[in-house]
C-alpha cells in the first residue's frame, strides 16, 4: 500500500487515480469528525467536499514530506467552524440539528442490549457528550489521530484532550449500561 506522501507525489504527476485512492483512505475518518461537529449528514457531506477542493488548491504550497491527515481534518474544523459562522445564530442551528430524526432518542420500549447497539445508536449516544469530549473521542477513535496531535488539531495541551477523551469514554460506558438496563 502506497503511503499517503506518494500518492500525492503521483497525483502531482498527472495520475488522477492516486488522488481518488487519497480520497477513499482518508474521506471517512474526515466525514465522521464532520458530522460530530455539523451534526446534519448533509451539511457535512458539503463541508467535506470543500474539504478536499480547498486541500487541492493549497497542494502546491504543502510540503511533500507532511502527514496530510492532520492537515485535512484541521482544514474540515475550520471548513466546519465557518459553516457554523455562518448559521445566523449557531445555538438555534443546533437545536435545529438535535429535532433532525437521525440524532432523536430512541423511544423507551427500543432499548437494546449494549453488545447489540448500531452504528446509528452510537452516533445517537455520541451527540449526547458535550462537544470537547464528543470531538475527543472522535478524532482519536474514528480519526485515528494520537494524543499529541489532537492537541496540536485543537490548540489546547495534552492533558486537557486526555482528560476530555477519558470523560467522554466514561459516560458513554454509562449510557451503554442504561441501554442494557
């Protein structure tokens, strides 16, 4: 498997094919650590197009030797913050995405086992973290991202994304408990 510094070397070459095998590796982690922040599937599915167009216009100016993954999903939270900006007020513009029925509670006679939750129940139980821990727990789980480099992501210490991601981790074990319940 090609790493992700050659694949840009060979689009940069004219191989159109190596973009779209960038494009396949890394749209889903960025998409994910979008929806976490947009919470609307399809504002993020615009945002992450701007994503990758905005990640094209810069490449001449990106060094050849840089982990562009880091470099994308920074350019996503700021694709995603100016998004929000623009929103007239960004706190009606959650609410708004919280009536969306994807992320709505489950009603109380659909509670399922943990070990049975879905992909669309986690997500549900995502949205219910606060947004630091939320956004903690995606860019080191679904991102891959390590400490260190959420922290750079972020500009907050280290310590601050531990503590955020530990948190988070805690009270989703929480809900997943109730759901066994």
């Amino acid at each position: 498997m090609k790493t992700d510094g050659e694949l840009i070397g060979a689009y940069r070459n004219g191989d159109e094919q190596a973009f779209e095998e960038f494009y396949r590796r890394h749209r889903k982690p960025v998409f994910v650590y979008l929806l976490s922040l947009l919470r609307s599937r399809e504002t993020a599915e615009e945002v992450l197009q701007e994503t990758f167009f905005a990640f094209l216009r810069h490449l001449r100016s990106l060094d050849g030797s840089a982990d562009y993954r880091p470099y994308l999903l920074r350019t996503a939270r700021n694709r995603a913050i100016d998004r929000l900006r623009q929103e007239k007020r960004a706190s009606e513009a959650l609410e708004k995405r919280l009536e969306d029925p994807l992320f709505k509670a489950r009603a109380a006679g659909e509670v399922r086992p943990a070990e049975a939750v879905e992909p669309l129940e986690w997500s549900k139980l995502l949205f219910r973290l606060p947004d630091e821990q939320r956004e903690a727990v995606v860019l080191r789980i679904f991102a891959d991202l390590r400490f260190p480099e959420i922290a750079r992501l972020l500009a907050v210490p280290e310590n601050t994304v531990i503590s955020r991601y530990r948190y988070g981790l805690e009270k989703l074990r929480e809900m997943i408990k109730s759901l066994s319940r």
